[in-house]
C-alpha cells in the first residue's frame, strides 16, 4: 500500500512536471535559442538605459527611480540577476538593441510610433501628457500659433515625432532639435531664459519646477501617451509574453500602485509662491542650521530633517503656535521634557529634540512595516500622536486594507474626522486630513531641497556621465557581505557627444484594493508555471527586507 502511495505521487509529480514544460513549449518559443531561455540560461537581463526621472544615479552614485525599481522586479520574477547599462545617448540605447547587447530598453520612454518599423513596445505601464513650457513672466501661449522665439526638443524623442506631425497643422511652426542637452537641461534653460520653449513629459516638468519654479506650463497636447519598455523587432515573442505576465503579476500585488505612490503621488499639485519662498529659504536661511540638522540626523538624511523643519516652522526659532508648541522644531512641553530639552527657542536644543523624538517613533513603530514606509508613519504619528496613528492602521485594517503600507493607510487617514470611524477607535477623533497633508509637505519639500542641493553640483556630474557609460549589476538576492547596497561603477571612458532621451510624465493615482506584502528586490514574486520548472527558487531572509540588494557596478 505505501509503494502504491508513493508510486501514485511519482506519478502527480512527472505529470506536474509534463504539463510546466508543456506549457513553457506552448506559451513560449520551444526552440532552445529563444530570447527568454538565453536569458534565463545566462542569468542576466541585461538592460540598456539613458538617466531620466524614471531612473537615475543619485548623489551616493546609487541606481533609483521607478523604472529601476520596475526593472528589479522583472529581474526578480524571472530569478536572474539585473545588469542595466546607463547610456549617454538616446540612440545608444536602441543600438544596443539593436546589436544585441541588451534585452531591453527603458528610460521613461514614450511610445514612439516612428521606432516601430525595427522595435517593438512592451505593456504600457503609465499613461502621461506631452506639455509645452515657458518661462513664467514671459508671454503664455495659448497654442503652437502664439509661439514666437525659440523652441526646442531632443532629437530622435517622441516629442520631436509630434512637432512632425503638428507643422501639418500649423505651418509656420519651427523648432530646433538637439543631441546636446538632457531633459533636465533643456528645462533649466528655460528657467533662466536662455531659450523660450520645451515639448516635455509632465513628470519631468512637475518634478524640474520644484527646483525652477519658473518653469510654467503653457497648455497641454490633448493625447495622452503610454510609457513604455522598448525590445528589438524580430519572430521571437518570448520576452514580450514573459513581460505580460509580469505586467500582470503587477497588477495583482499592487507593484505599480506602490511605485507611483512611492514616486509620484506628492507631486501632483503644485504652488509656485510656496516653491519659491522655500528655495528663497535654502539660500538665505538654510546655511546657519545646515551644521545642526547634519549633526542630529543621525538615521535620517538631513535634508529630511531640514524639510520637516521647514514645514514646522519654516525654520523659525522663535515659532510658537496656539497650542503651544514651540521652536524650530515645534516640540510640545512633555516631549521636550522627555527628550531631555531645557529651551525650545535654542535651536541646537529645539533640532536635537526633534530628530530624538522622530527616531524615538520610529523604534516604537511595528517591526512588520516596510522600511521604506516607517518614516511615513512615524510623521504621521509626529503630527498627530502615536495613538491616533495607531488608529488609522486599525481603521484601514477594518476596512480591508493594508495597516502595515502608507499607500493603505494614508488614504483612510481623512476618515479619523468621521464620527462613525472614531467612534470605534481607541483614542478617538484626530484632524487625519491635516496628517495627510503634512506627510506631503513634508516629501515635496525634500524633494525640492535634494534636487536643488543636487542641481549646484550637476553640470559636472553631469558631464562625467555623459561621457562615460555606467553598467550596474544588481544580484536578485542579497550578499552576507555586502548587505549595504553600496554600488561600484566601472566607467565607458569613450568619449560620447551628450545625449539623452528622457519622457515622463504626470501619473494617475492607483487605488490600493490588494492586502499583499510591499515587494522587495528580495521577495519573489510568484512565477508562473512555464518558469517553475526552469528556475530554482532559493528563499531569501525576508526579516531583512529593509536593506537594498547586493549590487556591483563595472565601467567598461
């Protein structure tokens, strides 16, 4: 009887077996040289990418953005690891394509039906507006017939297709394109007047005019336009259909929604006398308490700190409101007593308080929020008390969210104005809108305050990576010895003409409906049955899912 039993389960097991590689043969190529199985053979996909909102190399010289992010999680659902190339040029990155030398193509890029003939587009991921700007102060035109100066966009770009496609419709329209400027230059230029006009993506625009707030929008075209991945035209559709699945898999845990809330969901409105006050601020008040947030901010960047002080008191030492709260930092008397302050108005005191009380937050918080939500809600609590924080995430929870996720939470702070919603709850009513509103404050002005402190300094970054080819390689599970997500670059010292092709743009917000754990490079997503039986899956510690995957950059 019991060989019976495990004859029986030998059986289940080579007709579970049968029916995957079935299914691979059926669903993908069943030759052995198709794009999907090279890749999974080598281990490596292999991406070939131009710096652009959507991914770029921060100030630690560290891959971010949400192609990057989007990038991991394809990598990390096919169980190979992540090379990704950063070009100088546009027209790089689709010659590598081109000659093989990468799988993918990504940067923010628009769908361009002028690539079609020798590319192909993967799932469309965001849908945006194409905008042109102008420098505020000047004359706003109405349509591309009030335009008189000069216009200008990037070469190759889908921006450049459109202008084609409008001189039809209006005949005395003149641009200029170039190769020699990135998206984020030809927007600063703008700024400071050095041209008129630019055809841009409005996540680009939305994100400059938190560093130049001169920057205006004139109108927008009315089509919307889909962003996309980019692969090299052929016969083989085994890439494409392994990216629809993924795209898929996206959808159901909720992947894009957290990346959009992660990336775009605090820049969706904008105030021009605000931006300006705080950029006015960075230069003429910033400079006395920079020391001082750098010293306090010991587990926190000090831009973050800067920025909640500036939504505190706009970086007044002498701040007092109704209530009582006082400093720079806007401490009540008992967390002052308790963080061991003597003088609210010192701003030493007042900044040494705070980044000790915050930190004192973040420690309390539950170890089952992700790491890159616990700042989120230790704001939350720092606005309106650990207690009512404690609430929303019940309340979410009883509404079927997710109380261990900012994009679930966020959304049903609102609600604790709600009598029949504080009704339920331990510590009662709390002013959640405010709480809300605060939390993004308080990432829109970091965002201005890092992208400005990075603009000071950019031209020679800049320089350095357009002449130069960037390669990163991003291993799906995490080193032992390197659990710091520190990256080495090796550099392309080719010397290439500066070129970059960047679109973005204004993304809709995705309502959360999914309860299912935040993704990181070291949690897999569920592969389907055609990879099951082709990739072993190793499980990773997911207790240390707040560190950033093993990564290692090589120059060539």
């Amino acid at each position: 009887m019991n060989n019976l039993k495990v004859n029986y389960l030998i059986i289940v097991v080579i007709a579970l077996l049968a029916t995957m590689i079935i299914g691979f043969n059926i669903r993908w190529s069943n030759t052995q040289d198709s794009q999907i199985n090279k890749i999974l053979s080598q281990g490596e996909l292999r991406i070939s990418a131009v710096s652009s909102p959507l991914i770029y190399i921060d100030e630690q010289k560290q891959l971010r953005g949400f192609d990057y992010e989007l990038a991991q999680g394809f990598a990390a659902y096919l169980g190979v690891k992540l090379k990704i190339t950063i070009r100088p040029t546009f027209e790089q990155i689709f010659d590598d394509l081109d000659n093989g030398t990468a799988d993918i193509a990504v940067a923010g890029l628009l769908y361009n039906k002028d690539r079609l003939q020798k590319m192909k587009t993967g799932p469309s991921y965001l849908n945006v507006t194409q905008q042109l700007v102008y420098r505020k102060g000047s004359t706003r035109p109405r349509s591309f017939n009030d335009i008189n100066g000069k216009l200008m966009v990037m070469s190759g770009t889908a921006h450049a297709s459109t202008l084609k496609r409008l001189a039809k419709e209006y005949p005395n329209l003149k641009w200029e394109e170039s190769s020699k400027y990135t998206t984020n230059q030809l927007l600063e230029m703008v700024a400071e007047g050095e041209i008129d006009y630019v055809l841009e993506d409005s996540i680009a625009i939305a994100l400059q005019q938190r560093i130049h707030p001169q920057i205006a929008v004139a109108f927008d075209l009315l089509d919307d336009h889909a962003i996309t991945w980019y692969m090299s035209r052929n016969q083989d559709d085994s890439l494409d259909a392994a990216l629809l699945d993924f795209f898929n898999s996206s959808h159901e845990t909720d992947l894009l929604a957290r990346l959009n809330e992660k990336y775009f969901s605090h820049v969706k409105t904008f105030d021009y006398f605000d931006t300006l006050t705080f950029i006015s601020a960075i230069n003429n008040k910033l400079p006395e308490y920079q020391p001082l947030f750098e010293r306090y901010a010991t587990s926190l960047d000090w831009k973050l700190l800067a920025a909640i002080a500036w939504q505190e008191s706009h970086w007044d030492p002498l701040a007092t409101s109704p209530t009582g709260v006082r400093g720079l930092m806007m401490l009540t008397k008992p967390t002052a007593a308790t963080m061991g302050i003597a003088d609210r108005l010192d701003p030493e005191e007042s900044i040494k308080g705070g980044a000790a009380y915050l930190e004192y937050i973040m420690e309390r918080l539950p170890e089952s929020i992700e790491e890159d939500d616990r700042i989120w809600f230790a704001l939350s609590a720092y606005n309106m008390g650990y207690g009512h924080m404690q609430d929303v995430r019940k309340l979410t929870e009883m509404l079927g969210g997710d109380p261990n996720r900012w994009l679930d939470v966020k959304a049903r702070l609102p609600l604790l104005t709600q009598k029949k919603y504080y009704s339920q709850l331990p510590y009662g009513y709390a002013r959640g809108h405010e709480a809300y509103r605060y939390v993004e404050n308080i990432r829109r002005y970091h965002q201005s305050l890092v992208g400005y402190l990075e603009n000071k300094d950019k031209k020679q970054r800049t320089l350095d990576i357009a002449q130069k080819s960037l390669t990163y390689i991003i291993s799906p599970e995490l080193s032992e010895n390197n659990k710091t997500g520190e990256t080495e670059s090796v550099q392309h010292e080719k010397q290439i003409p500066t070129e970059e092709k960047v679109s973005l743009h204004y993304v809709e917000s995705v309502n959360s409906t999914q309860k299912t754990p935040l993704f990181t490079p070291e949690i897999k997503l569920p592969l389907k049955p055609q990879f099951a039986s082709t990739i072993p899956y190793q499980p990773t510690d997911t207790n240390h899912s707040s560190t950033a995957p093993s990564t290692e950059a090589i120059s060539n």
